[in-house]
C-alpha cells in the first residue's frame, strides 16, 4: 500500500541491528562505528498473525499469506542533520517519504560499544533528533510563510492558514513537536500539512533497546524514555536487539521457549509490527481456500468494495455483494459450510464498513 515506517536514531544505537532481526536476514551492515548505514535499506517485512495459522488447520491451504509492512533503516542523524552535518539533509528526505517514525533510543551500558555523545543519555539522544526535525520543520514553515504573505493580501483563506502557520513557528521555536500543536486538527493545519507534510506531525514509537536485565525490569534508562514518551503521547516498546538478533532462524516453537526462559511473551519486534500497523491505521481481512489463506491490508473502516480492490481493482468496480463470517465464528464451527448452516454467514453490501478478521468471499460482475 506504499506506507513504511522509517527507523531513526543516532549512530550505533542498534539501529542496523534491529532492522536486521526485522528482515531475518543480515541485509543491513552493522558496525562499530558511525555512519554505517548511509544508503536507506528496505525491507518488506510480514506482520505476524496467529489467525492464519487457526485458519489454515480448518482449510488446510497450500500456502500462507501474510500481511506486510515497509521498514525503511534510515542513516543515523547527528547535530547539525538539519544544516547538512552527516549528510542530514539527504536522511531527512528520506524520514520525509515514511508515514510513521520508529526512533531506536540505546538504553544500556557497554563500554565495549561507542556512543557518538560519548556517554548514555535517552533524553539527550532523542532531543537532539527530535530537534533536528524540529528545524527541518521550521525551515520549510518559514518558506511557506513568506509564499502565503504575498498571497493573503488577496486572498482571505491564505490569511487564515498564514496565521495558523505564523503561530505554529512559534510553537515549533520553542522545541515542541508539530503533532502536539492544538490546532492540528483544524482545517487550516491540515491543508497546510498536506503541503509541507512536516516531519514532526508524524506518528512516534520509541523502541528502547535495551540488555537483557533490562527486559525483565525496566532500568533508569526506559523509565525516562517511557516518562518522555507518555508525555506526548507516543508509544513506547522495549526490546533487545541483541536478544532479536539471537532468534534469527529458529523455529517459532525454538524462538517461543527462548522468550519464556527470558520471562517475556512477545519479541519486541513482534510489538513494533503490531503496533506498527496499528499506527498506520491499517488492518486485515482474510480470504480462505484451499489453493491459499491469506490476510489482506486494508485501511481501518474501509467499505466492503474498497476492501475489495486489495485483490483486484475490478473487484470494487464490479462489486455485487460481499459473503461474510467473523473469525471467531469460522473457527468456532469448523469452516465456512458449518458457519453458513450456522447462519453465521451474512450477506454485505457497498456501505458494510469490513471488521478486523472477517473472513470473505466477493461476488462481482465487471
């Protein structure tokens, strides 16, 4: 669907790492030292899904299909990124083309690995990337305002969005994130972030990557990121890259037993899927057939017809009806020819708004 989530951070943070153990592959060169990713990598990633699995043992498919996401390993940012320091200019470009921000903030000691600041400090690192942003923001507001005062002389809707924008300068000159602003839901905002498209309007998660003690107990480190992170209202996700990286090419039943040994449920890289998709206002709807069961990426309360294009364009425009069963049902009576004598089948049409996990069938006639 072309959303991606962008990984920043500073320089050796575990960045590369984390993004490694995401692909389950090496794709990214991790190093000690700074500046090792320099080229954005890509990786198309499937978000894990334990109801495709209960559907395939009703089915018995040949194949699965998960959903996927975008994640994009973006260089690490330094002071001066918004100036062109590091080659700052090129990695906020890159931030820019993402839909959702996943900062990796280091919240362990090891001597053994150099920090870029040369010491430990959460609060620190992500002030000076948010900073950045912050900068790239005004720059960009600040050309906009000069362009909007020339055209408010004679027009009345300019004005009233060259005021918003003269008073979000403000509130981005005081350190703070455009996402936070009051007025973000207006329409003078919204028109004027559909054209700057501002780097601090978009949707944080905070990964903390931490060592191993730390997942079991949050140390002094998380528990200020958590602070900062609650405080505006972002998301915060604990993980270990070391520990991620470590589950690379185990089965899921292998992976499972080394979580639990570690007293914890679910991989921090399985929580920044999920929420991940969350965040991009994405969901997933399943189709069920012998040949394939698979989950298909919509956006949150799409209509049935609009659902249907994930699979083919003429399957909206064509659109008929839609067949459909509520997951819990399909698995509770056995398959579809159960859950339809069931009556747990129902008939939809073009205003059905399609739920998370409904599993469908299309009727359309192009």
């Amino acid at each position: 669907m072309g959303l991606s989530i962008g990984l920043v951070g500073l320089p050796n943070v575990g960045k590369s790492t984390t993004f490694n153990a995401l692909t389950k592959a090496q794709n990214a060169e991790a190093a000690n030292y700074p500046f090792c990713t320099i080229e954005p990598n890509k990786a198309v990633v499937p978000v894990p899904d334990k109801r495709l699995a209960e559907l395939a043992k009703i089915v018995n498919p040949k194949k699965l299909q998960y959903s996927t996401l975008d994640f994009v390993d973006i260089a690490g940012l330094v002071k001066g990124a918004s100036q062109g320091e590091g080659l700052g200019n090129k990695f906020l470009s890159n931030i820019r083309e993402t839909e959702v921000i996943l900062q990796i903030v280091r919240c362990f000691d090891n001597e053994n690995i150099v920090h870029n600041e040369g010491s430990i400090d959460p609060l620190r690192d992500v002030e000076i990337i948010e900073g950045e942003l912050i900068l790239a923001d005004i720059e960009v507001l600040s050309n906009r305002i000069d362009r909007l005062k020339k055209q408010a002389k004679a027009d009345k809707s300019a004005k009233a969005i060259l005021d918003v924008a003269e008073e979000l300068l403000e509130f981005l000159g005081e350190g703070k994130l455009a996402r936070n602003y009051d007025k973000a839901d207006s329409e003078e905002y919204i028109q004027l972030n559909n054209e700057v498209r501002f780097l601090t309007q978009k949707e944080i998660m905070y990964g903390a990557n931490t060592d191993e003690d730390g997942l079991l107990e949050d140390n002094d480190y998380v528990k200020t990121l958590k602070a900062h992170a609650d405080e505006n209202n972002c998301e915060l996700i604990k993980l270990c890259a070391k520990v991620e990286e470590e589950l690379i090419g185990l089965e899921d039943d292998e992976a499972q037993e080394f979580l639990t040994d570690l007293g914890v449920e679910e991989s921090g890289l399985e929580q920044i899927i999920h929420k991940g998709f969350d965040k991009l206002g994405l969901m997933s709807y399943f189709t069920a057939g012998v040949q394939e069961v698979r989950a298909w990426t919509i956006r949150k309360n799409s209509t049935a017809p609009r659902a249907a294009s994930a699979i083919h364009n003429d399957f909206e425009k064509g659109f008929i009806r839609a067949e459909v069963i509520a997951y819990n049902d399909y698995i509770e009576c056995g398959g579809e020819g159960k859950a339809k004598d069931a009556g747990k089948m129902r008939l939809e049409g073009k205003e059905y708004i399609v739920q998370d996990g409904d599993v469908m069938h299309f009727r359309f006639n192009v």
